[in-house]
C-alpha cells in the first residue's frame, strides 16, 4: 500500500472492533508519527481524536484529554471539517468530565450538540443532550 497512514489506520480499526483496544491505540499512535511526520494535519487530528476515544475507554483520562485538546486545536485552525471538530470536541468533553472537569466539559459539548444540529447529525444531537443535561454545569460546593 502506497499510504502507511491509511493502512495503519485501517489496521487500527480492525484491532479496535476486534476488541483489541491496546493494539489498536498502538497503531494509531504509529500513523499519527507518520502524519506529523509528513505534515498531513487532517490525518493527524484524526487520529488523535480515536487515540483520544481509546484512551477514554482504557480509562487514561489524561492522555485522552491531551490527544482531544490537540485534535480540537488542529480541525479549528487547519481542518475545514465540522463534524471531525465535533467529534474531538465530544471525546475531549468526555475526558474532561472523566477528569472532574464538569464547566469546561459543558462548553465542548454544547459547542459539539451546536455543529450536530448544524450538520443534521441527530444522534450527535441526542448524546449532547443527554450529557448536558445530566452534567453539573458547576463544581459541587466544597464539603463542610
């Protein structure tokens, strides 16, 4: 195959909906070195959005996060690709909910619920609904 990053990430899909989660994040991590490494931006932030979605599911919330962020960070700047940014916005809410981040989570998923409706995409509609309205838009006070 002509492109390492296509066939890494057709491998990567493979691992994943084998149940293969750790190979499958390995093989992501691989094409995302191949797509910083020839500058292919929209390849990258793809990445790092399933990178950032394995992540959340091995439970490392942090590495989740830094992978979303990035990913939202790239579609925003280089990447004409609204649901591509919706979907980075909605694993980085996740991460950031998972990580007791509760506000910030809020915006991504508003702003992720705001480009589904835009883009006709109900399901994406219906999940920013159900999170947003069973997140606490505030920190809990502290206890006493």
């Amino acid at each position: 195959m002509d492109d390492p990053i296509a066939h890494l990430i057709s491998q990567a899909k493979t691992s994943q909906q084998r149940g293969n989660a750790a190979e499958a994040l390995a093989l992501y991590r691989e094409a995302e070195a191949h797509a910083r490494e020839s500058g292919n931006l929209v390849r990258l932030a793809y990445c790092l959005r399933h990178i950032s979605a394995i992540a959340l599911e091995l439970n490392d919330n942090e590495a989740a996060l830094s992978a979303g962020k990035e990913a939202v960070a790239i579609y925003r700047e280089c990447a004409d690709d609204p649901l591509g940014l919706a979907n980075a916005l909605r694993v980085t809410g996740l991460a950031l909910a998972a990580l007791g981040q509760g506000v910030d989570a809020t915006a991504c998923w508003a702003e992720a619920r705001s480009l589904y409706q835009h883009l006709g995409i109900q399901a994406g509609v219906a999940e920013a609904d159900d999170w947003l309205g069973a997140t606490p838009k505030e920190p809990p006070p502290p206890a006493p």
